[in-house]
C-alpha cells in the first residue's frame, strides 16, 4: 500500500531536482545550517519555496520572499485551496483570505476578498499603505481596485462544476490532509510559508480560499495574527493549517511562538499547541487535522499536527528543497 505521507504532488517535486521526499522517518526539530531558511506548509510548497529562494538571492528581503512563495499557489488554477481556482463558498463566490507579517511588528491582512487572484499582495497593500492591519469584504475589494489590482473571476469551470455537484446534496464531510491531493481541497485549506534571512530577520505569509462549500462570510484562522500566522524579533515564526476554527479558538501560532520565547525548540511548541487542543476539545477533534509548523530564530525549524499526513517543505541555504513528513500525535 502506498504510504499515505506521500502525495503526488510530493513525487512530482522530486522529479524537479527536489531531494527525495518520502521514505525517511518524520524528523523533529530540523537544524539547518545558519543562513537562510524557507519553510511551507504541504507537499505544494515546495514550488512557493524555490520562488522565495530565487527572491533572496535575487536581494529581496524575507518579507519579500514570502510574498512572492505564496504567489505560486495562488496563481495556480489546479490548486482548489488558494486563490484563483479555489472552490467557492456554499453561494457560488470564491473569497480569499491572507495575511503577511514580519518580526518589526508590521502586518498586513485581508479578509473575503472576492475577485483578485493575489491577495498576499493585497495583505501587503493594506500593511504599507493604509494605518490599519486588516480589511474585510467589500471594502478589502474597493482597496484591492483602488491600488490597481486588476478585476480577474476566481471562480474557475473545474470549481465551478465542483460546486454544483456538492449542491446535490450540500453536505459538508471533511477529509485531513485533503491539501496533499491534487485537483480537490474540501477541509482544511492553506499554505503558509516563513523565511529568515542569512541576516537573521524573519517574515511570513499565509493565504487561502478557505473552506470549500462555507458559509458566505466565513473566516478561519489564516488572515488572523496570532491565528494562521505569528512573527516575533528574536524568537521565532509559526503558521497554522488544518480545521481553522479549532486554530482559532486557542491563538495558536500566538502560543506556539509563546512557547519558544518560553524555552521550547519549535518541535515541542507545535507539539505542546497540538496537545491543547486536544485537551480543550476532545472528542470533537476526534476526526480533525490541525498542524503547526515554526522557524526559530536561529533557523531550526519544527512541526507536528493531530494526524498523520501533513508535510512541509523545506528550503535551506543552498537552495536544496525537500519535503518533511510530520510526525502526529496520533501516529
């Protein structure tokens, strides 16, 4: 039987030059060497990373290179959790949300932002050029035009055609890990990718279609700081993915950088922000995937979830890429 950690998006990257992805154990705490360090959530980071590096090393700052990784999904037509291609809301409206943050407390979010294939870059409008750290809904869209982002439709004829087939019977039944399975995105529906700089400055961005087939209006974790995403100076960065609500309801990247302020390498405090919502929750996360995924300052990077098969892709130094299984807590 295949190894369910192993996605095809996953073997396709490393048929790109990526080292090989699949059959080597979870590993905790990775210590890359110092330098510059890109971390995504899923098998698809991978492409968002190689965007970054070649940001950096073109001289762009980590702000910079998280907005251009997350470019690569949103763009993506075939990728149905961000931007355009996203499946659509139970009324047939693609929203987007995003958020972009570095360790100088700059921050920049949208929410429900309909008809703008980037909304990274609209989060990173908001954040330059507006006094506030988030717009929502038809005001995030009037910004959007304002700063000339051009009007494109999100939603596209696969996601449409995915849409009306759910309308049949308009149920909402989760699958985990749904992100790793190329062509649908029906739970938990984000990537969220951190970058340090070889000077040690950290940033991060976090952009999703949220979940298919949601209530008009809906807004997980992923614009919310603290929620889907945290950077702080000298400590670390963390992003969420996986049943937003359940992120939200503890402020988990909040926590898991907390917790390595507090002592812990990142492996434990993504661990230690799984086991709280386990204990907060119970059976109602019984069938639920969350994970959490942390870039320390000094570049060690970890990550842990509720249940097996979430992954991430990792981007060190010298460009090598490769993607991580994730060991869960219940493996």
């Amino acid at each position: 039987m295949t190894d369910p950690r192993l996605s095809r998006r996953g073997l396709i990257g490393t048929t790109l030059g990526l080292a090989a992805a699949g059959a080597t154990a979870p590993l905790r705490a990775q210590r890359p060497a110092p330098g510059r360090t890109i971390v995504s959530t899923w098998d698809f980071g991978a492409a968002a990373n190689r965007a970054a590096y070649a940001r950096m090393l073109a001289g762009g700052s980590p702000l910079d290179a998280v907005e251009a990784g997350a470019r690569v999904p949103e763009a993506d037509p075939a990728n149905h959790s961000v931007g355009y291609g996203g499946y659509p809301d139970r009324d047939g409206i693609v929203t987007l949300d995003a958020i972009i943050m570095d360790d100088a407390g700059h921050v920049g979010a949208v929410a429900a932002l309909e008809d703008t294939v980037h909304a990274i870059s609209v989060a990173r409008a908001v954040m330059e050029r507006t006094p506030h750290t988030m717009l929502v809904g038809d005001g995030a869209t009037r910004f959007a035009r304002a700063q000339g982002f051009p009007t494109r439709a999100l939603l596209t004829p696969p996601a449409r055609a995915a849409w009306r087939e759910w309308l049949k019977t308009s149920r909402y039944a989760p699958v985990a890990n749904i992100e790793n399975r190329r062509g649908d995105a029906r739970d938990h529906d984000t990537i969220g990718i951190l970058a340090r700089g070889s000077d040690g400055r950290l940033a991060g961005a976090c952009t999703t279609s949220g979940m298919a087939f949601k209530l008009h209006g809906r807004v997980g974790d992923s614009p919310q700081s603290g929620c889907g995403l945290f950077v702080e100076a000298g400590v670390g960065a963390a992003t969420a993915t996986g049943v937003g609500e359940e992120v939200t309801r503890v402020a988990g990247t909040a926590r898991v950088v907390a917790s390595m302020r507090a002592g812990m390498d990142p492996d434990a405090a993504c661990r230690e922000a799984c086991r709280h919502i386990v204990r907060l929750r119970g059976d109602a996360v019984r069938d639920a995937q969350v994970g959490f995924l942390a870039l320390a300052a000094d570049g060690r990077v970890g990550a842990a979830a509720l249940m097996p098969g979430f992954t991430y892709a990792l981007t060190t130094d010298d460009g090598t890429t490769r993607v991580v299984p994730v060991r869960a807590l219940r493996d």
